[in-house]
C-alpha cells in the first residue's frame, strides 16, 4: 500500500513535465512541417503563376535570359548528351535546387521538379523556409517573407556557385575574374552582366526604384560579345601593329567549347591580298586571354599598304562560320 502511494506521487509529479516535453515536440514538428509546406509553397506558386502576376517586369526580363533556357536549350542538351556524367557536372547546374538551400558555393544538386524553368528566381532567392533573399529596398508583400541579404549587393560568390567551379571548367567564369583588377576595383559579376535598371518592382510597389536587369547578358548576346574585346592598328616606320585586348573580367573566350577567330589581311595599294593570317583562340589551343591581357600581332608593310583586323566568335565546335558573331573589325592604310 505505502508502495503504491509513492509511485502514484512520483506519477502524478512527472505527468505534467512529460506532457511539457510533449507539447514542446510537437510545437517543434509543427513548425518544422509550416517551414517544409512554405518552401514547396513557393514551387507550386511558380508553376501557378504568381511569381509571374506580381513581378512582370522581372519575369519579362528573366524569361529572354538563358537562366531562363538553362535546361531546354538545344545547344546545351546536345553538349550535355556528350557529356557520360552529365547529371553530376553538367545538369546540377542547369535545373538546381534553391542554392541558398545547398549552400552557396557548394555543388548544385540537380532537382527533380520544373526542370524545364532552368535557373528561376527562386533558385537564387529561396531559402529552406520558405522566405524569398534579396537586396534592400524589396517590397513589403504578404506572400511571402522578405530578408534583406547583403550578398546580392555584391553576388560574385552567389555567382560562383556554377560559375565558379573548377571542377568544371566550361562553367568557371569566375576563378579568373578573382585573379583580375576588376575584382581588386570592388566590380562583381553584376557590374556588367546585370546592369542597374529603374524600373517597377512589383506590384506591391508604388514608384520605379533601381535595380539590377535579370537578363545576364553573356556569349549569346551581340552587344556583350562587341564589349568584351578591342582591336587597335598602330604604325611604327615600316611595321603594322595589330591589338587585341580582353575587355572581359574573366578569361576570354569565358568557356572551353568556345572560340575567338582574328583574321587579319595583308592588301598592297592596288587591292592585291599579299597575305591572311588567321589565329584560334581558345581552351583548346591553350591561349585563351586573361583578363585586360593585350596581344600584339606585328606586320610588314609599306607605305600604302592596307590591313584589315577582323575578330569573330564561334559559340560551338559545331556553329557554322555563317553564324560566328563578329565581335570587333579594324582596317587602316599606312601612311
């Protein structure tokens, strides 16, 4: 009898503490669910739309980009076809999961939904639970959460995620730029890839504020391509200098699969061509330009001689010189 009235003490002293310990766990799966239903929340809401519905300027741009394309454009799915562990060091990078979830930096992991979206705004913005990162100055929204993060005023290492991996060199743009005097001058990946725009944010907001154009401009944009280089003739008595400067803050041409074409031409005052020099820059010929590097090509000549510089960009092994992008052209007659 005495036994069973301690132990019913004892019991009655222990149940509130375990229903404590109890409440405590379930408040702790409770939250952990709301976190996991919010972040998938905004995958669906992607899909629906909404993301479309409140931020159509944004979308209008991204949707021109080629993070818009990562995964069904037709150049990269043929290269990628080549490529035996492609779902290792290709793919990751082209339908990732959310890189703030992965971990910035950190190899992408390849995710299973929406592959077709490519690189979308939430694969930068989203986090674990839910909450959409960015820049100061977003838009108050009842959507979801907004958090202010201090590395899209300065995103190369977000960047560097895919763009940055030496174990794949095709992807890393941005090893090189560490290396370069733009990177020394505070300039990042967004300096000019995504170029300060005024525009609406949102329709949460009420003016045009600045920010940054979501359309990445790279290899496939002529504009870009004419930026990234120069071509320069100077005259010394009787020699011709030819110019060539990488104005890009990486490695030029910035991938392995593509090429830089220089021809250059040799034509006597009566128009007879003495000679065409033609010069492949590449991964593949090992002379690829750093960054700001100059390269002098020296020439010949006499007095009324032309010469004429001209600088193409093949995007593939596979483009046809009927699609290389003329990048910069120079022709001068010696004096």
């Amino acid at each position: 009898m005495v036994r069973f009235t301690v132990f019913s003490q004892i019991s009655i002293f222990l149940c509130p503490a375990v229903i404590c310990v109890f409440i405590l766990f379930a408040s702790i799966v409770s939250d952990v669910r709301s976190k996991d239903t919010k972040y998938h929340d905004m995958f669906r809401s992607f899909e629906e739309g909404k993301c479309k519905s409140c931020h159509p300027a944004i979308w209008r741009e991204w949707e021109k980009s080629m993070h818009a394309q990562a995964w069904v454009d037709e150049i990269y799915q043929a290269a990628a076809e080549q490529v035996d562990d492609r779902e290792k060091s290709c793919d990751p990078c082209h339908a990732p999961e959310p890189i703030l979830v992965t971990g910035i930096g950190k190899m992408p992991k390849l995710r299973n939904v929406q592959r077709d979206s490519g690189v979308s705004c939430l694969i930068c913005h989203l986090d674990k639970d839910g909450a959409m990162h960015g820049p100061p100055a977003s838009a108050e929204t009842n959507f979801h959460v907004n958090v202010t993060d201090p590395i899209f005023t300065a995103p190369t290492k977000l960047c560097a995620t895919c763009h940055g991996q030496k174990s794949v060199p095709e992807h890393d743009q941005v090893s090189s730029f560490l290396e370069s005097r733009y990177a020394t001058e505070k300039k990042n990946c967004a300096t000019c890839h995504m170029p300060v725009v005024k525009r609406i944010q949102s329709i949460a907001s009420y003016e045009s504020i600045k920010g940054r154009k979501h359309t990445w401009r790279g290899s496939r944009s002529v504009a870009q391509l004419k930026s990234a280089a120069t071509l320069k003739i100077e005259f010394e008595g009787k020699q011709v200098t030819v110019i060539l400067q990488n104005r890009a803050g990486h490695l030029l041409p910035g991938g392995t699969l593509r090429t830089i074409i220089l021809d250059v031409m040799h034509f006597s005052p009566d128009g007879t061509q003495h000679q065409k020099k033609q010069v492949l820059i590449s991964a593949k010929e090992e002379n690829r330009l750093k960054p700001d590097e100059k390269r002098t090509f020296v020439y010949d000549v006499k007095q009324g001689d032309t010469l004429t510089g001209q600088l193409r960009y093949q995007l593939t092994p596979e483009t046809p010189e009927t699609k290389w992008v003329l990048m910069a052209e120079v022709s001068k007659t010696v004096p």
